[in-house]
C-alpha cells in the first residue's frame, strides 16, 4: 500500500556534546521516507532549492521512495540549526529559514492522489492541509506531525488542519502545549475533541505512549550506550510507525501496538549517528532484529 508524505526536506546545523555538523542533509520528510522505506512503497511530496546537489538526492535512490512530487526550484533548501543539552534530553531551536517552503504550492502527482496512507510530517498546517485536500478518497489513516514553530505560529490552520486527522504524533512538551494540560491522559482527551481518535507521544529516552478509546500502550526507548543525535528521531519514528501500518495494511489494535515498537526501533537507529548516517545504511534483517529485542525487554509473568 503507498504512503504519501509531506513534510520538510532540509540542511539541518546540529550541536551535541558529541560534535557538530554545519550543514547535514536533514529534514522531517526525509528521515520519515527512508525510515517508512524499509517497510514500504513512499510517495514524497516537498520542495528543495538549486543548493540542493545530485549527491544530496543520492538519500533517496535505491529506495522505495517516489520523488516525482519533490519540487526543485530557484533558491536555498529549508535550514534549520538546533543545539542538544549535555544528557541529549533537551534542544533549543537556534535557526529556522524556511526559504524555499515560504512560497510553496504543492501540486501532487495524479499517482499520488490514490494514496490510502498519509503523513502530513513537520511543516506549515496550511501546506499539509493543501496536500491532503488533494487525494482523491478518505485514506484509510491520516496522521499529522508537528512542532512548537507552528504550534505558536499558525495555530488556527493547525487546528483546521487537525479537523481531518486521525492519528497525532508529537513530542510530550508539545502535546502539553497544544492542549494547555500537564498531564497526558487528560491532554488526550482533549486532544480527542480537536479531530484525532489517536495521539501518540514520542518521550524521547523514556519511549513513546499511544492513547486511543481502548486505551493506553506504551513502548520503551531502546537502551543505548552511546546515543549521539537525536535529530530526527520523531520523523523516524513517524516512519516505521506508519510504513508498518502501510506495508501490512492494518488497522487493528494488534498492528498499532506493533508499529508502535517498529517506530521505537526506528528512532533508536537514528540517534546512534548523526544526521541519517545510521539510518541510510540499515538492513531489514538488522530492524527485524531489533524488533525481536523490544519483545524480550518487555516481556515479564505475572
Ligand atoms: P525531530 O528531531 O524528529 O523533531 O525532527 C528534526 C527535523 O525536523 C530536522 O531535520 C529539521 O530539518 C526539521 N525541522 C525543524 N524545524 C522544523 C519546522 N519548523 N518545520 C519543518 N521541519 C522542521
């Protein structure tokens, strides 16, 4: 079953007591495509400037990835530069140039516009609701990422756009700041009433928590001995998360509870290097691998 995803294709700057990266190929929709990849067939849909060279497209090729609908035109690639605390818990955003996605109008590939699974990954509400209103029939699941930029910046389109979504995958700080709720549960609740029947909250190093009508499920974070950069292991998640759903083309609560750890083990690959540089060079035998690993860390008689 196809995914379609938009979302930002980027130069990222990164800082993390581990080292820094000036300019590292980055962006939400990329980690999210390459992740979903391993499990199934991605359609793309983003933009990039003339900075953006053939070497840097080289993430894409050799994968399931269709990037009919990434646009290339005059100008710089989106550029974001953030900076990690000491224990990687923490970021601070220190540059965010959209550029070229300023002034973007999508137009999707009438290939794209059958697509039944869709990720409206990090960017502006306005533009992942231009692309949605494009496919032709209700996807079986719609799921949307996003952040505090747009969260403070473009709240009213962010909760028109949250009218059409199914499933809302953010970070803790952001669910809380979205709801206006400390405690999750009740910022679930509230969150219910705004479009989604699902959130998923990514807790970082603490794993991630799915809350739907049914209930509550909970993940944990692979543990790892030398994390080096987190950047872009929401996106990643996102990606193995809904590239199982995708690739099994299921909706139950036994597949959400799966793709959940298959999101788990997603992330946990991409913040042992930095930028996509563990992401890119997987194997499926070595996902699968890691997949069997969370069964055994979590299993326990009572
Ligand atoms: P994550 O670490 O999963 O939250 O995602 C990091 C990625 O999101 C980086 O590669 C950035 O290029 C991208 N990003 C950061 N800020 C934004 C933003 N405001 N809109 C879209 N993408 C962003």
């Amino acid at each position: 079953m196809s995914l379609l995803v938009v979302g930002s294709v980027a130069f990222d700057g990164i800082e993390s007591p581990y080292g820094k990266v000036e300019r590292a190929l980055g962006g939400a929709a990329t980690y999210f495509a390459v992740a979903a990849s391993y499990f199934t067939h991605v359609n793309l849909v983003g933009i990039v400037g003339d900075d953006f060279s053939k070497e840097d497209a080289q993430i894409f090729r050799g994968r399931r990835i269709d990037t009919e609908g990434l646009e290339r035109t005059a100008g710089k690639t989106f550029f974001w530069a953030g900076r990690y605390s000491e224990n990687l818990n923490e970021r601070v955003t220190l540059t965010t140039d959209l550029n070229v996605f300023a002034t973007f109008k999508p137009k999707l590939p009438d290939k794209y516009r059958d697509s039944k699974y869709v990720f409206l990954a990090n960017i502006a509400p306005d533009l992942q609701r231009d692309v949605l209103h494009q496919v032709k029939k209700r996807p079986a699941i719609v799921a949307l990422d996003t952040m505090n930029y747009w969260i403070e910046r473009t709240n009213a389109e962010l909760r028109e756009t949250l009218k059409h979504v199914d499933i809302l995958m953010i970070n803790d700080s952001e669910t809380r700041q979205l709801s206006s709720e400390h405690n999750l549960l009740r910022a679930a609740k509230h969150i219910f009433k705004m479009g989604p029947s699902t959130l998923v909250v990514k807790r970082g190093e603490y794993g991630a928590m799915l809350v739907d009508k049914r209930g509550v499920f909970c993940v944990p974070a692979f543990p790892l001995e030398e994390p080096h950069d987190p950047t872009g292991a929401g996106d990643s998640f996102a990606g193995g998360f809904m590239g199982y759903l995708a690739g099994v083309g299921q909706k139950s609560d036994v597949a959400l509870r799966r793709a959940m750890v298959y999101g788990s083990v997603m992330g946990s690959f991409t913040v042992e290097k930095f930028g996509l540089d563990r992401l890119r060079h997987l194997k499926r035998n070595q996902i699968h691998a890691r997949a069997r690993h969370f069964a055994k860390l979590t299993q326990f008689k009572l």
